[in-house]
C-alpha cells in the first residue's frame, strides 16, 4: 500500500450502531487531519494530530470521537449518528506542522457514509 | 479569518476548448493558494500551489493559474480540455504563519462534453 489508504470506502449505518473509520499514511508523516465532505458545501476540517496529539478540534459534537494511536493511523470513532452527519469522511497527512514551512496535504480516497 | 469563493458550481465545456475556473478569497494575512482536483469516487489531488515568486504557477496536466494580489483572486486556467479533465475543483488558501490548515471552496463541477 502506498500514500494514505481508507476503510472502509462506504459504510451504511443505523443512527443507534457504533462503528469506526480507519485511515493508515505510509509516508512516514507526522500530522493527519479528518475532514467532512458534504455536497455544495466546503470541506470542513474536524480535528487535527500532530506527533499523536490532537491539536485542534473544530466544534464538532462529542459524536465524533477520534483516536490516534500512533503517527500512521488515525480512527474516527461514531456513536449515536444523525442522518444529517452523511457524507465523504477524507483523511489528510502532512510531513509535520512543526515551523512555518508550507507542507502539502496528502488526501485519502474518502469513506462514504450513509446513517439511516 | 480565510474565506474562498468558487462562483462557478458548475461549468460544462466542450473537448478542446479553453477553460478558467474562478476562484477570489479573503484573508487578513499573507496566504498560500492551491487548486485540487477530484476525480469520482477518489479523494483530492494537488494540482498546483502558489507559495511565492512567480505569480503564474503551472501545475499537472496543464494545468495553470495566475495570483492577482489586488484583485485577491487565483483562477485556474487550461487551454485545450480533455474529456479525462471531467471532475470536481476546489480552491484552497492556507495562511502563511501559523497551522497549517487549509480552508476550501465549495468546489466547481467542470463537465468536458464531446
């Protein structure tokens, strides 16, 4: 596997089930990002890892529940869903979010949720 | 705080023919801009950026897009589309200090008819 892989690509889910996306970079990349995808909308930027640690968090309901276990995965753990909160989930890396350098983001291929 | 405007929702073209999607943004600092493209079913690929230097900036599949500071707009341009170019394009701007994080448009539907 090469790049930032995603799975499952889609997912149908009742809004009382539990169920977790997972994103793996094999870039060697220090910082990965979950976005929110929603059509005629821009992308939305939900949390942001760096080295393991969230550092940024942006209002999204507790519904929500990341998890980065190590610099190569990140999960985005749901609970309780709404059918509003269907759309493409993009998972992002970058090689660090450390200095003021510009560092390009490497997207996914996106998981297609679906909450009945 | 950054703000892009992608007036175009959808522009349908024809093979062969030249293109400009447009994109203006706000910002109260310096920024970097980007244009990524999205195919079906697949996530976004970079297919150029303006960091400095030079405000006309090539990209992939010849691809291109001019930086006008002043009129605070970074259009993306190709001069003979092809039926393959058929996607989704999203301009992004990321503040030059600071995170990292980039702040999208809402995209444009470019349609290359035969």
């Amino acid at each position: 596997e090469t790049g930032v892989t995603q799975t499952p690509r889609h997912l149908v889910m009742g809004m009382t089930n539990k169920k977790s996306l997972k994103c793996e970079q094999h870039l060697g990349h220090n910082a990965m990002y979950w976005y929110k995808q929603s059509a005629k909308k821009p992308l939305e930027l939900m949390f942001v890892y760096s080295l393991e640690e969230r550092v940024e968090n942006n209002s999204v309901p507790s519904r929500f529940s990341p998890e980065c276990p190590n610099s190569s995965h990140l999960f985005l753990h749901l609970h309780t869903l709404q059918p509003e909160d269907s759309a493409l989930y993009l998972c992002a890396s970058t090689p660090s979010l450390v200095g003021t350098r510009y560092n390009e983001q490497f997207f996914g291929p996106g998981t297609r949720l679906t909450v009945l | 705080a950054q703000s892009v405007t992608q007036l175009d929702s959808q522009v349908p073209v024809f093979e062969e023919a030249p293109v400009e999607l447009r994109c203006n943004y706000s910002s109260s600092v310096s920024v970097y801009l980007f244009w990524y493209v999205q195919y079906p079913n697949q996530g976004l690929q970079l297919l150029l950026k303006y960091l400095s230097g030079s405000t006309l900036v090539k990209g992939i599949n010849g691809f291109e897009a001019e930086f006008n500071k002043s009129q605070t707009s970074f259009h993306l341009r190709k001069p003979s589309v092809h039926i393959s170019d058929t996607a989704e394009y999203f301009c992004a701007v990321s503040e030059q200090t600071g995170a990292n994080n980039l702040f999208f448009g809402t995209g444009t539907r470019l349609t290359v008819i035969p």
